[in-house]
C-alpha cells in the first residue's frame, strides 16, 4: 500500500519539530522606525481599515470600493440628481447601473449603462433603427458634442414612436472606450423629456466614474506627477482664478469653479463669494456630527432639530468628489453675527471628512438663491482639494 503524500509531509513536518513542549524566544527588542518596512503604496483603506473620506459606500453593482466584478474594476457611480427628479436603484442585471426619473413620472426613465460592447456603430443603430424606427442612423462625427462623466461625448436626440409608443422622444450622452461605449439614456413623453432637457445635460455633466486600477500594486501618484489628461481641473480657486492665495492670505485648501456673475471676497473664509443685493457662499469646516451641524443651521432659520427620518431623507449631492447631503430650508433667516433676512433661502452640502464636517453654505434672500440654486449645486461638485 502507498503511503499518501499528505502523511508523508506530515512526518517530515513532525521530524523536524523539537521534542520541546514550548518554544523558546529571546529577549524582547526594539527596531528604530528607519529600520521597519514601510508599504508606500498601500491604500489608507487598507492599512488602517478606515475609508480615505467618509463612510465607504457601496458602488452601482453594491459592492464596496475595491471589490471585483465580473465586468473589471469596481465603479462607483456619483452624481448630482436634478430638482424634480428621483434616483431609483440600480438594476446591473440589465445593464443599468444607475437609474433616474422624473418625479411623478413613471413614463420616464433615465439610466446609466456602463462600458457595454459592440462599438458606437451598433449602439447607433440600435438607438436610432431599432428602436425607434428611423431608416438610418447618423455618423457620430454628425452629432453635437456634450460634456458627460468628465469626458467629450457626444449627444442624441430623436423622436417618434418608441416600442409601440407614438410622440415619444430620447436623449443619450454617450462615449466610447475603444470597443466598448458608456451611456446615459433619457426616454419619456416627448413634451415631458424636451422640458427637461437643461436638467439631463446638467446630470450627464456631474457624473463621475470612480474605479480602481486594476493592478493592485499600482501605485498612487506621487506630488509634482503629470496628470492623466482626463484628470478634474486643479488650481482654479475662487472661480478659476489660482487657488485664492495673496500675500497676506495663504492658499486655499480647496478650488472649485464658480459662476462668472459670482465676486470672489477675500478673508479669512475659504471660496468666499457673494451676489446680488445680499447673498453669500463659503466652503468651511465645523466638528461634531452630522446631524448637529445640520441643526445648528436649522436654527438660524428658527427651525426645531430634525427627526432621525428627516436626516435620513435628505437628498444626496456630489461634494468634494463624493456623496454629500443638500439641506434646503426657506424662511427667516437669523445669523450668528445678528444678520437678518427675513424672506430667505438656505442651501448646504456637507459631508463627512475625517474627522470633521466640511461644508458649504449659501444663503440669500429667496428670489436671489432660488435663481442660483443649480449653480450651487455644480458649484459643490466642483470643490476639490489642493492639499
């Protein structure tokens, strides 16, 4: 009978263990921190078990940051919802990695699909003959250009029937990475999707495809590293002009791009603008929680703390690159420093950065804020760090 290899390894193991009942170690020693190994490369996450900012969220597929998939690296999918619409959840089995509507519109549908392939010139044909009937497809040098998930994509927009519907019309935000192409599709009732149309470009312009590199031992780009030419902006402060700094004040921690009729206003508070007659926007940080921080805002408007569903309805916005929430409350408005406005309106996007609350905060008298409520909005979702 032959002996399994298993016990044969076994019994050389066995061999070469000491007949000792315990094992014998030196003396106890320190090793200078010159001396121990240092993993440069490894991501915080990773080292030390805690997200880079925030809470880890899960991405598109509901997994979280890092995990794989059959479809390659993992994708988190951010963005700012329109007013008016809602998010709905994901549907990766149908190619639908994020999914949107117009509230109190079942009719409508707009989605995410995420590097699908077949090229651009099938998914023309699919958009514009198959579905909905047109006797051929355009050649995508013919389409308009669009701003869509940090890339030049480019725009379609058609009508006609659609799956046995008459008067209905599509917008797609589409571009391709080599053989394979990532869309937004907008489809509804004709009238309902062209009068949304301001509101799909601003969505398509706000998303943002995070995923990690598929080489896990990529490492992280070092300081005075050329960007990839694709990277988000950097150094354009104060509406575009450097990062804020003069010769009595220090850089800012933070750029973004602000609106051309927003005026940039020096001191001590960072990405400080004003417009109108009274109206203000400043990025700054306070510490506690979330939820105290909302209400101490709540109570310039002479509102009573939220209720835990109301924190946990609050909608979603991008911010400093991921999710934030958007509280806005219109009524009196009180300030710390005794200014009054009596009929106001208050937007703030905040979120979770280490261990303080980074947020920013505009308000104004109602009819200024309500006319630059999506520009605050693209405004947040500027906001990176420039340290």
């Amino acid at each position: 009978m032959k002996t399994p290899a298993s016990s044969i390894c076994l019994l050389l193991l066995l061999g070469a263990c000491s007949d000792k009942e315990t094992a014998e170690f030196g003396p106890p020693r320190q090793v200078p921190k010159e001396q121990r190994p240092v993993e440069w490369r490894t991501a915080t996450y990773e080292r030390m078990h805690v997200p880079e900012m925030g809470a880890q969220r899960k991405n598109a597929n509901g997994q979280n940051p890092g995990a794989s998939n059959a479809g390659g690296a993992a994708k988190n999918v951010i963005a700012n919802t329109p007013a008016g619409w809602e998010e709905l959840p994901a549907e990766p089995r149908n190619f639908k990695n994020a999914v949107w509507r117009i509230k109190g519109e079942p009719t409508t549908s707009c989605y995410l699909t995420i590097a699908v392939g077949g090229g651009v010139a099938s998914n023309l044909q699919r958009w514009y003959i198959n579905q909905f009937g047109k006797t051929a497809a355009p050649a995508v040098e013919a389409l308009p250009p669009v701003e869509f998930a940090n890339r030049a994509g480019r725009l379609v927009e058609h009508e006609g029937a659609f799956s046995g519907k008459p008067d209905w019309a599509a917008m797609i935000a589409f571009y391709n990475d080599g053989n394979s192409v990532t869309s937004l599709k907008f489809t509804g009732p004709k009238g309902i999707v062209k009068n949304n149309r301001k509101q799909f470009l601003s969505l398509a312009k706000s998303i943002r495809l995070a995923s990690r590199s598929p080489n896990p031992n990529a490492p992280a780009i070092q300081p005075g590293q050329k960007m990839p030419d694709n990277h988000i902006p950097v150094g354009q402060g104060n509406g575009g002009q450097g990062n804020g700094a003069t010769a009595d004040q220090p850089p800012s921690p933070f750029t973004a791009s602000a609106p051309e009729d927003w005026q940039a206003k020096p001191g001590r508070r960072i990405l400080h603008h004003t417009f109108g007659s009274g109206s203000e926007v400043y990025v700054s940080q306070l510490g506690g929680t979330m939820k105290q921080s909302l209400d101490i805002w709540r109570g310039e408007m002479g509102m009573d703390p939220m209720t835990d569903v109301q924190f946990k309805a609050l909608p979603k916005t991008l911010f400093l690159g991921d999710d934030g929430v958007l509280m806005d409350l219109s009524g009196k408005f009180r300030g710390m420093t005794g200014t009054e406005i009596p009929d106001a309106r208050l937007l703030v996007a905040a979120r979770v950065d280490g261990s303080t609350i980074t947020f920013c905060k505009l308000v104004g008298p109602k009819t200024e804020v309500d006319s630059q409520r999506d520009a605050f909005v693209e405004f947040c979702g500027s906001i990176r760090r420039t340290q």
